[in-house]
C-alpha cells in the first residue's frame, strides 16, 4: 500500500477487525475446537509467522508497511486506554460474587494491592537487568511501566477452568476478586509511573502515593454512586432492552466522567459492575432481564478479547521483531512468572489470616495468574517508539505463553491436586 494511498476510516477498521475475529473464531469452532481464546491466540500468532514470512520473501509487498500505517490510524490511547477498560473491567465484575468477596475480603484486597506493588517492583527490577545484559537503550523507569501493565492478571479464563473442576468457591472468589481489583489498581499504577515516564520527571513515593489516593479513592467513589444509580433505574422497571441500555449508560457515561475528573474509571467500572452484578442481578432484574444483561456483556468481553489480540498480533507484523525483541521476550516469560510467585508469597504470607485456606491454592494463585486483554491495551496505548517496540514483544511473549501453555495445563494441575475440589462429584457452584 503506497503512503498516499487512501487510509481506512473508524468504521472500516471496526469492520475489518470484527469480520476477522469472526472467521477465525469460526475456523477454531469447526477445526481446532481449542477454547477460543485460545484458538484465537494460537491462529493470530501462525498468521503473524506467516505474514511475517511473505514479507521477507516477497518485499515488494511491503506487507508491513501496510500494517503499520493502518495501525497507524487508530488512537490506541483513546481507544483501548479510555474506551475498552471500561467494557472489560464492568463485564469481569458482573461474575463476582459479592458475597464470597466479603467473606475472602482479606487475600483480595492484599493480592490486588501488595500483590500488585510487589509484582510491578519485581518486573522492574529484573527486566532493568534483562535490559542492561542485553544493552538496550531504554530509561529505567520504562521497564517498571512494564511491570505494571503486566502485573494485572484475566479473571474469566481462569474462573471457567477453576468452574469447571468445581473448584473450593473461596479459591474461586479470591481468583476473581483479585483479577477484578489488581485490574484496577494495576491500570492506577501504570498511568501514574506513565506519566512520569512520559514527561522525564522525577519520580518519588511520596508523590505517587498521593496520585494513587486521589485516583483510586475518587474512582471508588464514582463507581458507587453510578453503580447505585444504575441499580436504582433498573429496580423501577422491568424492560430488558431498556436495563441493558441502562447498564451501558453506567460503563460508558461512569467512565467519561471519570476521565474528566482525572480519577480512575477502570476502578470506578469495577466496583459498579460489583454493585449492578450482584444487587441488579439479584433484586433489580426478572429472570428474563437477567439472563439478556448478562449474555450482552459475556458478548462484548469475548468481542473485545478477540480484538485485542487480534491487535497485538497485527503490531508483531508491523514491527517484524528483531534479536533484541526476541531477546527480551523470552527473559520476560520466567521474569513475570517469578514476580508472580513473590508478589503471590508476599500478599499470603503477610499476615497469616488471608493464605490460602485449600491445599494447593498458593500454585493455582501463581499459575493461574494469566495475562490477557488488559495487558494489551495498556501496551498498545504505550507512545511510539523503539521502547514500546521492545515493550510490546515482552508483553507478546508473556501473554502467548500466559495462554497457550498456563491456560492450557492449568485444569491438569488443579485434577492432581483433589482437596482443591472437595466436592467435584456433586453439582457445580452457579453464580
């Protein structure tokens, strides 16, 4: 495609990459049968090798130029950083129980906090020294940006794996409380390390500390209120095409009010998606009304996820990695699976209370700490440039291995280990 070619506009890009999630999501149905995310991952990495090889052999396609200059036209900032997260986060939260929650407040809130600090540090820190072996010219403070965005881990692959096997139901809920909250204050973190990595200024605890404050606690905030209101406006009346419109309006007028007043709308979205997913679900919703919210947004969570990795895979062909990618790619898998384990040892170890009640727990806690969809979008929405080339190809190589070998061994290690499923002969637990 020559550079003054006509470019695709938003509808057409849209277009472009539902049809292909559509295809191959058909193609994985009828031949591969692997669950989709799965499917979806292993097509989108042949098609980028496969890509990748008709550019080298036949240049005079320029394939990757093509690519990258469609990429080119889509703001990832605003469109993944302010515009999916809402989506994402709001859908995940609708299938925690907040029940189970509360009775497991204390693993969550550690896992998703110390966890998260501790994970992000530790990535820091390794990547940094991953980054000075191999001589790559990055600013230090960009190796912890990548540790914050991989530090958030995907509830929904991992609950339908732990649902499955009949997992014991506190495991599962400090599985999905975990994801659901280090989501948000992972995407916290990496906007506030972004920023300073961004701008080159000084960064200091004391200052983050104080934007984290500011920007968890007025996210909170709004999300109880939006999260009330929608489940007030849903109470007084009994229309699903209606409350499924209302639900919408929570994600997306909750969240651009939160951009505005520059608090967190990925936490915000989570605690409402909490408050319409249990007390909506329970006492707002006939059972019609119900089973339409819920299988809207099971749609757009599975329509997203297939973007976004459609997108990831789509980058590796612009960029076509290079040894220093591929480098720092494969140190980024066992450093983001031992920050895993010490950000898991510290938040259960800390205070004795909150470790894992089931024998076991601590290695489903670690393995299944899959990197998915948000991981993604926060790289995606990183500024262009050899960092976030070299950033991407890290957070590439995780995430395929978070899903192609953890997702895919994680039922088998949970079947070697029966007091993780006391009651794996009776009838599974239904949220």
């Amino acid at each position: 495609m020559h550079a003054d070619s006509p470019g695709l506009n938003p509808f057409e890009m849209a277009a472009m990459l539902v049809v292909a999630s559509a295809l191959l999501g058909w193609f994985n149905h009828h031949f591969l049968r692997l669950p989709h995310v799965i499917g979806l991952t292993v097509m989108g990495a042949v098609a980028a090798i496969m890509l990748l090889v008709v550019n080298a052999f036949v240049p005079a396609i320029t394939l990757d130029d093509w690519v990258a200059s469609t990429l080119h036209q889509l703001n990832f900032t605003d469109t993944l950083l302010q515009g999916m997260l809402s989506f994402l986060l709001f859908a995940g939260a609708l299938h925690v129980d907040l029940d189970r929650l509360r009775a497991d407040w204390l693993p969550v809130l550690l896992l998703s906090t110390v966890g998260v600090i501790v994970s992000t540090v530790v990535v820091g820190l390794l990547t940094w020294g991953a980054g000075l072996l191999l001589g790559l010219a990055i600013a230090p403070i960009w190796y912890f940006v990548f540790g914050a965005l991989i530090s958030p881990t995907d509830p929904v692959s991992v609950l339908g794996v732990l649902k499955e096997e009949r997992v014991d139901e506190s495991l599962q809920a400090s599985v999905a409380g975990e994801s659901l909250f280090n989501d948000g204050v992972g995407i916290v973190v990496f906007t506030i390390l972004l920023g300073a990595a961004v701008t080159g200024s000084d960064f200091s605890l004391g200052e983050g500390a104080r934007l984290f404050a500011i920007e968890a606690g007025g996210g909170i905030a709004i999300g109880l209120v939006f999260g009330w209101l929608g489940y007030r406006a849903m109470r007084s009346m009994d229309e699903y095409a209606l409350e499924v419109l209302i639900s919408l309006a929570v994600v997306m007028g909750g969240y651009a009010l939160c951009t505005q007043l520059h608090v967190s709308g990925p936490l915000a979205m989570a605690v409402a998606g909490l408050l319409i997913g249990n007390h909506g679900v329970t006492f707002a919703m006939s059972d019609v009304t119900r089973d339409y919210v819920i299988k809207f947004w099971e749609l757009i969570d599975e329509l997203l996820n297939s973007i976004l990795f459609l997108l990831i895979g789509l980058e590796m062909i612009a960029l076509v990695p290079g040894v220093p990618h591929i480098e720092l790619g494969l140190l980024a898998i066992p450093i983001t699976l031992a920050a895993r384990a010490l950000a898991v040892s510290a938040s259960t170890k800390l205070i004795p209370a909150a470790g894992p009640k089931a024998d076991g727990a601590w290695g489903v806690l670690w393995w299944g700490g899959l990197r998915g969809g948000i991981s993604i979008a926060l790289v995606l929405s990183l500024p262009a440039g050899e960092t976030r080339d070299l950033l991407l190809a890290a957070t590439f190589a995780a995430v395929l291995f978070s899903v192609l070998v953890q997702r895919a061994t994680l039922g088998r290690f949970i079947e070697r280990n029966p007091d993780l499923h006391p009651d794996k002969e009776g009838p599974p637990t239904l949220h």
